[in-house]
C-alpha cells in the first residue's frame, strides 16, 4: 500500500469556454404525465443539459463516490478554465466535500456563450492544474515533518481529470505537449522552495466530450509514456449519459473499485423513506442494489473460487459485480464476527429508492459524541486499571473482603485517585460497621471449599479479613491524604480486637496455637494457594463424571467484581454451612454441593461425626494426659 | 457505512506441508571425514527430525502432513499432531526415480485446499538436493512453458491459499550455483508472489551444517511468540499463536515492518456492541505459559483430550492466572479487552467459543494508525467512564457513545442530488408538483423541495432546468380547481417567479446560498404550517 500514489491528488480541469454551452442534444423529459388529471394538456418540452453541465455532474459523480469510499487521504482540487483559471477549493481536507464544490460551482455558473472565444482556453486549467499538484497537501507536510530526515521518502504523484471539448487529435497533442512543459518547469521551481514538491509522476487523463450524434473530431488513445513524469491517455466521449458512465469507470479503474449487487432486498412500506404517495406502495417487493467498494473486499471471494459473479453490472459499468443476498440482520443478537475487512461503500445510484432505503435502514441508530478531556484518555484508563489492580484476588476462595457486601462501600472509592469527605465518611461507616459485626460474632463468608474440617474459627476469620482490608486500603495510602484517614480509622479500629482479654486468660496453650494462625496470616498467599490447589483437584477429579473441564473457566466469572460494581455473589453474612434462613446464595449451593461431593470421598473426620451444633472440642486428649504438645504439625493452620 | 468481509473457521491455524524430494539423486553420497557413510537424504531426515522435535515442544496444536515425491507424489502422512507419526514414516522412505517438482505442488494444492480450503494460511517446506529433473516435469521445463498455460493447467504458484514457500537445499550454494539451479528455485519464490526463502547449507555438507540451516528454518519460521500480557499489576506470561507477521504500513514512507510488543498491555474494556465486528489483520490464540525459575518454558496452560497431559501443564493448569480470569470476565461481560501493541498499535482480546463447552482466549490485531476503527474515533480519545461529566451509557446503561458520527456525512446520508438518470430528475420534479398541488397545507415542503432542485441546478448550472419547471409551476397554477384555496394561486405564481429570476444567472437572484421563501400573504396566517 502507498498513502501517496496518484490517488493521493486528483485535478480535475473542466472546460468553461463558450461551446460548452452548448446542447449535449440528449432530451430529458421532465413533465412527465402524471395519471387521470391530464387530459387535454400538451406537456411542456423537454429540455437538454449542456456539454458543461453533464461534464460537471459526472465529475461530482466520481467526487461523490470517491468521497464516500475515501473519506481522509484521497484529494480532489477543482478547476474550472476560460479566460483564467478558477480554482474552486484547495487540498486541505475542510474543502473536501461535495457540498463546498457544488456551491462553488454554483458561484461560477454556466459557461456564457456570447464571450470571445478567442480569449478562452483550456491550458489555463492545466497550468493551474500542474502548478496546484506541486503544492503540498496536509498530509504530505504531515508525513514529512514525521519522518525528518527520511522526509524524501513523501511522493508527490498526480492526476489531472481534463473533461474538454478539443479540435482534433493535434490539438490533444498540443495540450498534452503544454502539460509536460508546465511540469518540467514548475519542478525546476519546485526544486528550490520547501512549500512546494516535484511532481514524480503524473496520470494525465484527457476526455474530449462531444455532442450526441456529432463525429469525434479526436482518436481515443490508451495509456501512453509521455516522459518519465508524465503518461496521457485520451478518451473520445459522447456527452449526456455516455459521459457519466465514462466517469464511473474511471473512478472504478483509479481507486481500485468493484461492485457488490446486494439482492433480495426486502422493502416494506413501512421504512420510513418509502413515499406512501408513490407508486407499489402496498407492495412488498425485494430490491437490488449496487454497491461500490474498494476491491479488496472481494479478495476472500475470489479466491475461495466461490465466485457469485451476477454478470455484467446493469448501468454498464466496466466490470462484473458480484452477488450477496441480502440477510435480515437479527438485531439483538450480540456478538463478534470474524471479520477480515471492512470496506467503506458507495451506492452506485445514491438517490434511487431501493439504494436509500437500505443506506437509511443501516443509519438508522441514535449517534452522539462524547467529550475528551485535556489528558490523553487513554492514559487515564491505564492509571485507573493500575490503581483497581493493586490488590486483587485472583481467585474467590482467596479474598474475604471482596465476598462481603458490607465492605462494598470502601473497596468501591477506595481505589479512587483523590476521595471527597463523603467518601471518607462511607469508608470509616464501613470499618464501624465491620467492627460491629465482629462485636456481634457475625459469621464470615470464609471459603471452606476444598479445605478439611470447616474452616479457621470466628475470630481468625475477623483476623484474616482485617488484614486483607488493610492490604487492601495500605495500597492505596498514597492517593491521597484523606486515603491515609482511612487507614488510620482501620487501624484504630481493629487495634484492641475485643476477645483479647479473655484469650489472655486461656493461657500458653492457646497462645502457641495463635502463633500457627499468626503465621498462617502471614503466609496467607502461600495458603490460599494451596487450598485453592487442593479445591481445583478435586474439581479435576470429579470432572470426568460430572464437570467439563469448561467449568474451571466457568469458574473464573465468580472471581471478585471490580469494586465499582454488585458482586456477583450476595452473601447474606451468612456462612455457607450453617446457612438455614433466607435465600440461598450461589456460593452455598455451590460449597454444599463440593462438599456432599467430598464427603463420599473419604471418612467423615472423627471430630465432625462426634460434634455438637457443628463444634468439636479439640484436644481432648490433652486435657487428660494434661500438657502433651506433640501433635502439633502445622495442621491447625490448614483447617 | 462498509460492507464487512470475513469467514468463520480454524484461524488460529498454520498447518505445515512437508514436501520430500525422493528421488534418486538424494541418495547421493555424502562425503565425510568420519568412518559412516552419509547420503543427501538422511542428512535431510536429520534436519526434518529436528523440525518435528521442535513443533513437537512447541508447536504441539499445529498441524503437519509429510508428502513425498519423485515423477509422483503421494501423501505420506495426512495432516496430523502426531509427531511421532512423521517421524516413523521418515525413516521409511523408498527411493524412486527423478524429481519433478511441478506434480508434487499441484499435489500441495489439492492437499491442502481438501483439508483447509483458501483461507487458511500455511507453510510448506520442500526439502529437495536442488537437482531439478530432466525433460518434461523438470522445474525446467515447468517454467520454460509458464507464459503458455490455460486456466486447466495453470502452475500451482503461487499457491490458491495464503502461504510461504521454504525450500530446503540439500547442497551448498557454490554447488547450486554451478548450474542454473538456484536461478529456478528463486523463480519459484517469485512466483509465489515472494512469500518464501530458500536455505542453502553452509559449508561442507555433514549433520552439524544441516542442523544450523533448519535452526534458520526454525528461527524465522516456527519460533513461538512469547509475550506478558499485563493489565495494571496483573500479569501472565503468554504465548501468542500463530506468531504475529510483521506488518508493512506503507511500503513507501514506512517501509520498515512493525513487530508487535512482547509487553501486551491492556489499556481498557468496551462492549461488544459498542466495537461490533471490527476488521482485523490476524487473528491469535492467546495461551498462558508455565516459566519456572530460570525462565525456561515448561508447557503451554491448555490441555489437550488427545494428548497426555504431562506435570508441567497439570501445574500451569493450576495456578492462579490472570488469562483464566480475562477470559472468564471478557466472556460473562460480553466486552473485549483493548490492548497496546504497540507505538499507536493496538488489538483486542476477547473470548471465542470454538464450541459448546470450549471457548479460547484471543487477540485480533487492528491495522496500525491511530484511528483503526472510525466508528471508535482516535484510540487515544478512549477515556476511562468516571472521567465524563455524565456516564456516557446513561445510568441504565441504556445508550452508547458509539458509532461516532463522521464529521463529514457520506453522500447516502445527505440527500445529495444526482440528475444522471432521468428518473433521478423526474422523480424530484415530481415531488415539487405534487407538494404544489397540496398547497397551503404542504407549503413547507414543497419549497424545500422546490430549494434542492434550485441549488443543484444552480450548481450543475442547469438554468434550462429552472425556466422549465417555473413554467410548469405556472400551468398548475392555470389548472387550479375551484375549490382550492386562495393561497395556493399566490404560492405558485411567486415560487415560479423566483426559478425564473434565478434562471437568468444575475448573482442577485441565483445565489447558490439563497433560499426561496413562502410569500407572506393575507391567506398565509391561517396556514398551519410556517417556515
């Protein structure tokens, strides 16, 4: 692909002399009877468009499609020449639209045919024509000031589109002589200045346009090498509609077009352009219409050999088109289609009802713009992904936190870039009220999948959660002081865990077990690895008879929520085995149905099968041989 | 709008042929200083185990199929996994008589397109000792006649599918050159469309000089694509496949290809809906690798049914990652991922299903540029949602900034005139007569009509055009009923009037800006409609 091939800039020189003027002598009706309310009324005659206007429609024709398919990149400066030259619009991509051009040319109208015609000529267009293509376009002074040093790498090529009516094949060649002159002089001048470049090469295409039903006074003639720079070709063109279709095809042959025919159209009269006043109006006939798009799109066609080649295009155009049907698109369905290419179109006959109809139904959605901001967003979004993935549990079975709907109100603003009062409010309620749940015994949504027995008791559970939420909030203390508050709250808060006094009384015994769960916090990473470890093999090991292994990816959408959002999992603070009341949460069903599962598996532990209201006194064997500390392994911190 | 190209299918795909030169010539001798005694075939069988082992390790969902050809071909082993396989049918290989080169890729052909069509892009390797046959069926000869084929025996490069052509030299480039050999084998690669490389031995021919033209082979080829793919302080170490081509951007002012970052690095989520089907130059499984200490692979994170799974993927398979996670979320949330590939380069990563019960992590490439996809505008306007004053989505997510409009409207959605066709003509002239004849009711409308066909001709510089409809005007004004309203009679007369004075081209009256407007009458006050 080449940015700056000849189609970079297109010059289009249209003859405003005096015989353009005149008639193209093709007859448009345009007092067309209309039904039951005519008789006895002779309709008006027809009329005849003039060799400038047909040259001047077909060259907005060819913008058109251009336009349409090439939004950026592809250039169109228009000339128009007489006694001067015009110059209606220039390279920058503002004056690139259908709408400057035509009021353009609406300002110079149509050509006078009482002027001299001794003063009128095409060459001022084509001077001006070379002269404009050494100017340099945005995009051109864009890529060079990018590339510094390698800025020669920029091409600078061409082509000038002349639609003229000319004397004779010597005349053409004296035209074609005046161009290779123009260049080789303007580069010389282009040589020496920074705003102007050196034309490499460019595609002169000279259309001699003639009334219908006169001789051509002028040979067609293909493509030829005129210089290094510069190649010609002359095209022998009846005006009226010969001249447009010519147009067609060269905008085809110039951007590198073919033609899709969408078939079987459905046309409602129900679509909102369809004119109830119109004729088949009740009628729910199917439609074709022919598209324009760059070639590529049927690369994958063409080679797959599965040609649905229609024949030759209806209005002439030079090559085939290739049939899609057309498929009502099942509008809420949502998904990714692989999808090569997407290739911007152009319908060939744009204001030809069944072409609206489908252009209208594919706009047909409600579009707004959104506001940037002074930063670039896109490097907010990573900061804001950088802050929310500080601390983040991979896995459910690993965070407390992020399974309690309690704890929502601060991991949600926590991860902000700067807090409000309010917000520093919330996330001290939110310690308060954990506090108060500690103080009340609340139950945990520790995970107890995959672990033997049922889990750390209540206040390890409390210890564990306070410090994944301390890890959670020191993450984020250098935000902003008032995230630094709440860290302070926190620790105030947890500081004097209230069941330490009566766990002094309890004694060393106690205590040395307190250091194994001390450590298990401490190792906490290590440990949640190891449960969850534990947990997916005996996933692993069910899954030949009752999960797919999708299930271990099904897992993954249960893991935690960005804060911002409901997590996926309600606890109802209520732990998954004791759960009597209320609706059952997910995770219930799901750790009940694991540990059903598991209990088939092995011996029900002694301690459970000999416990009251699910609590089994432990060591007590101690409390007979009184002070044997021998069986103590590490164990304890895995339950 | 666009018209949207693509297929469904196995993309994540690059089987490979392997197409073995069996005849005689291979059997030559190869002399070497040490007592075994070598021929040019087994020397190739060397360097083919060594590919086998290498995709065996890393490669291990491709697919590879060994054919083997003299005056025939035939296909040794059909497409499979199973290295071992190809590796047992590379020791038993007969030998038969000359080369002919032409058969066994019009064989490659038919191989491939039976088992992947056209799409699928795939690389054949031709191990061959460079002697390229004699008479009829010669590379010679096939190439000699190429400007003299029919479509029915066209010369099967370049290949009906996208694909890169290794040709593997039993022999050393002086040996090559010697004869005009290596000339033909470059008209090969030429031919096809230059997707290829030959590989000629360096040196005297003995297995160490084999083994470092196929690590070449493997080097540009079949090394596999190791990246980290990071989302804040989430990591996994990936491996993207098949390996992400290099991609020319404009072979004239950029024409150094661009190779994509090995730090893929997430810089947001977006609805499906909102990215829709975007068009994409490749598209790649995303696989998380296990690396153990010293940065050595130890097996790629996926399990495959067939094969045996081996410690390595059960540990992979086992700890936490942070792909498992992405493509769990991407799927539950119907959202893709856009990734930094890299200097204005990005991508998506997005779950796809492959069927009912397995979905695969993936990322498609956009073409490089700041703004690969229009309807998303500048890819570094893409901001996080908290940033706008309002959410974008509305607050029940009911709406979508997205698709931007152009700033330009396409022609199909501006309503520009186009008289090319008679009837394009007709049918405007039509409007404007059957609005006249409605009027005060539709005065509205039908100078708006009656405005367009005046600026168009105006600018077409169609005046005969303003004259005839003005006279038209006119006689619908003769033709009145009775019963019509006064207004009507006024309305027509004027807009007649104002085409007639436009008509004349005086700048006063035919300014391409100025609009006709209704005539104010006593009769225009009850009119309902107002311009």
């Amino acid at each position: 692909m080449k940015i700056f091939s000849e189609s970079h800039k297109t010059v289009f020189v249209v003859d405003h002399c005096p015989y353009m003027a005149e008639s193209c002598r093709q007859h448009v009706e345009f007092d067309m009877l209309v039904k039951n309310r005519t008789q006895g009324i002779i309709p008006l005659a027809p009329i005849s468009k003039s060799l400038w206007t047909c040259s001047v429609e077909s060259s907005m024709e060819y913008c058109r499609i251009m336009y349409d398919i090439f939004p950026f990149r592809k250039l169109v400066n228009f000339i128009v020449s007489d006694s001067g030259a015009h110059v209606l619009n220039s390279w920058t991509q503002e004056d690139q639209n259908l709408q400057e051009l035509m009021a353009a040319l609406a300002a110079v109208g149509p050509p006078n045919p009482r002027a001299d015609p001794e003063c009128c000529s095409i060459l001022h267009g084509l001077v001006a024509a070379v002269e404009t293509l050494c100017k340099i376009t945005e995009y051109q002074h864009e890529a060079r000031t990018l590339l510094m040093e390698n800025a020669e790498r920029v091409g600078n090529r061409g082509r000038i589109i002349c639609i003229t009516n000319a004397k004779s094949d010597s005349h053409v060649r004296m035209l074609e002589d005046c161009v290779q002159e123009t260049i080789h002089e303007h580069n010389k001048l282009a040589a020496n200045s920074d705003h102007l470049m050196q034309i490499q090469k460019c595609e002169l295409v000279l259309i001699h346009t003639y009334p219908v039903g006169e001789d051509s006074l002028v040979s067609d003639r293909s493509k030829k090498e005129l210089s290094p720079v510069l190649t010609s070709e002359v095209h022998s063109v009846r005006a009226g509609r010969h001249l447009a279709t010519k147009l067609n095809i060269l905008v085809q042959q110039h951007f590198d077009l073919a033609s899709t025919t969408i078939t079987n159209i459905p046309m409602k009269p129900t679509f909102s352009v369809f004119d109830q006043e119109e004729q088949h109006a009740n009628t729910s006939a199917n439609y074709d219409v022919e598209l324009l798009h760059h070639k590529d799109a049927h690369v994958d066609f063409l080679k797959s050999g599965d040609t649905h080649l229609g024949g030759s295009s209806r209005e002439g155009s030079f090559k085939e088109t290739i049939t899609l049907k057309w498929c009502t698109p099942r509008t809420n369905n949502i998904e990714l289609h692989y999808c090569t290419g997407a290739y911007r179109i152009s319908p060939v006959d744009v204001n030809s009802r069944p072409s609206s109809c489908l252009t209208n139904f594919l706009l047909n959605d409600p579009r707004y713009k959104i506001d940037g901001s002074l930063e670039i967003p896109l490097e907010r979004a990573k900061d804001q992904l950088e802050k929310h993935t500080r601390y983040w549990p991979m896995i459910i079975s690993q965070t407390t936190i992020f399974n309690m709907q309690a704890v929502v109100p601060l991991a949600s603003v926590i991860v902000k870039e700067s807090l409000t009062e309010e917000d520093v409010l919330n996330c001290q309620k939110t310690i308060y009220n954990l506090v108060d749940m500690e103080r009340k015994n609340d139950p945990l949504p520790i995970s107890t999948v995959g672990t033997r027995g049922k889990g750390p008791k209540r206040d390890e559970q409390y210890r564990i959660m306070w410090n994944e939420l301390e890890t959670l909030v020191r993450a984020h203390i250098n935000n902003s002081e008032k995230h630094q508050r709440v860290l302070e709250c926190l620790m105030a808060c947890r500081s004097k865990p209230p069941e330490e006094e009566e766990r002094k009384k309890r004694g060393r015994k106690r205590e040395d077990k307190e250091d194994k769960s001390e450590k298990a916090v401490k190792d906490y990473e290590q440990e949640k690895t190891w449960q969850d470890l534990e947990r997916l093999k005996s996933i692993l090991e069910r899954g030949k008879e009752e999960l797919a292994e999708a299930e271990i990816i099904k897992d993954s959408p249960d893991s935690p929520e960005p804060p911002n959002k409901k997590p996926l999992v309600e606890m109802d603070e209520t732990p998954p085995v004791e759960k009597s009341k209320g609706p059952v949460s997910l995770l219930t069903l799901w750790s009940n149905r694991i540990n059903t599962a598991n209990s088939r598996k092995h011996q029900e532990f002694a301690g459970r099968l000999n416990s009251v209201n699910n609590r089994a006194e432990l060591y007590q064997h101690l409390k007979e041989e009184n002070g044997m500390e021998t069986t103590e392994n590490g164990k304890a911190s895995r339950q | 709008l666009c018209i949207l190209i693509g297929n469904i299918g196995l993309i994540f795909i690059m089987p490979t042929v392997v197409v073995m030169d069996v005849s005689l010539s291979m059997t030559r001798p190869v002399s070497v200083e040490g007592s075994e005694e070598y021929q040019r075939k087994h020397l190739a069988a060397h360097g083919l185990t060594m590919l086998f082992e290498h995709m065996a390790t890393n490669y291990k969902l491709e697919f590879t199929a060994l054919v083997v050809f003299s005056s025939l071909w035939e296909l040794m082993v059909p497409f499979t996994r199973d290295y071992n396989t190809l590796q047992e049918a590379l020791s038993n290989m007969d030998d038969y008589d000359k080369t002919c080169l032409e058969s066994a890729l019009v064989g490659v052909c038919n191989i491939v397109q039976q088992e992947w069509g056209g799409a699928i892009p795939c690389q054949v390797v031709l191990v061959t000792d460079g002697c390229l046959g004699i008479g009829r069926g010669s590379l010679r000869h096939s190439l000699a006649t190429h400007n003299q084929r029919s479509e029915s025996n066209r010369f099967p490069l370049p290949f009906p599918f996208p694909s890169k052509l290794y040709i593997m030299c039993m022999a050393n480039l002086e040996e090559l050159q010697s004869t005009d050999s290596l000339d033909c084998l470059e008209r090969l690669i030429d031919l096809n469309n230059g997707e290829g490389q030959i590989f000629t031995i360096d040196g005297p021919l003995c297995l160490k000089n084999v083994q470092s033209m196929f690590g070449k082979l493997i080097d540009l080829a079949y090394t596999p694509f190791h990246a980290v793919l990071k989302c804040g302080h989430l990591t996994a170490d990936v491996q993207v496949f098949p390996r992400p081509e290099p991609f020319v951007v404009d072979e004239e002012i950029d024409p150094i290809p661009k190779v994509i970052n090995t730090d893929l690095e997430i810089v947001g989520f977006i609805d499906i809906a909102d990215i829709s089907s975007p068009p994409v130059l490749s598209r790649h499984l995303v696989l998380p690798i296990a690396l153990n200490k010293e940065g050595d692979e130890v097996g790629t994170g996926i399990t495959d049914d067939n094969e045996d799974e081996n410690s390595a993927n059960q540990i992979a398979g086992k700890i936490p990652n942070f792909c498992v996670l992405l493509h769990g979320s991407l799927k539950v949330e119907g959202m893709v991922a856009i990734v930094q590939l890299g200097p204005e380069w990005h991508g998506m990563l997005y779950s796809q299903a492959d069927s009912k019960k397995k979905s695969n992590l993936m990322m498609s490439l956009f073409e490089p540029g700041p703004e690969p996809l229009p309807w998303l505008g500048k890819m570094g306007q893409l901001g996080p949602i908290s940033d706008a004053k309002e959410n974008p989505y509305g607050e029940d997510d009911n709406k979508s900034p997205f698709p931007l409009q152009p700033k330009n409207k396409r022609s199909y959605a501006q309503n520009v005139t186009v008289w090319i066709k008679p009837s394009g003509l007709q049918t405007d002239v039509q409007k404007i007569l059957r609005n006249a004849r409605k009027l005060p009711e539709k005065t509205q409308t039908f100078y708006k009509e009656l405005n367009r066909l005046r600026k168009a001709a105006l600018a077409f510089g169609f005046l005969d055009l303003l004259k005839g409809v003005a006279d038209m005007l006119e006689r619908e004004c003769t033709l009145l009923p009775d019963t019509a309203h006064p207004d009507a009679a006024f309305q027509l007369t004027h807009a007649a009037q104002q085409l007639k004075l436009a008509s004349t081209g005086t700048s006063e009256y035919a300014g391409y800006d100025h609009n006709i407007t209704p005539l104010q009458t006593d009769f225009s006050g009850s009119s309902t409609e107002r311009m």
